[in-house]
C-alpha cells in the first residue's frame, strides 16, 4: 500500500505574509521589504527594519528610538 503524502503549502505554514517592493534607507537597494507587524518592514538585503509612511505616495523611513522599543514590546 502506498501512502500518500501531504504536500505542505507554504501559506500554511507561515500565514498571511506581506511582501513589497521598495527602497530601503539603509543600504538603498531596491529590494524586497516583508511585513513584520503593521507598518513596519525588515529588508531582505541587509536585514534594517523601517517603517512605512504614507503621505501621497509610500515612503520607507528609519526607524526612530520609539519606534525600535513598540518592535521590542511586541516580541
């Protein structure tokens, strides 16, 4: 008897996960931003969180040191 196997979709496994495609200010590389929380993003390239800002068109902007302890608080 031959069992099958269950093929695991990724979606499965990792949720609903939000991808853009923007500048990073850090190394400013066009690249791939993932969605670590609402509105704040860690760069593929060189791994910098920043957040979004939306003011007419979507910006990515440093993060200041209040915006580094709410990420911190929400691990």
């Amino acid at each position: 008897m031959v069992k099958k196997k269950k093929v695991l979709n990724t979606q499965d496994l990792l949720g609903n996960i939000h991808t853009v495609n923007g500048i990073c200010p850090e190394c400013e590389e066009e690249t791939v931003l993932v969605s670590i929380v609402s509105e704040y993003y860690r760069c593929v390239t060189c791994g910098y969180d920043v957040k979004q800002y939306v003011n007419g068109s979507i910006r990515y902007i440093r993060l200041d040191k209040e915006d580094i302890q709410w990420l911190k608080n929400q691990r």
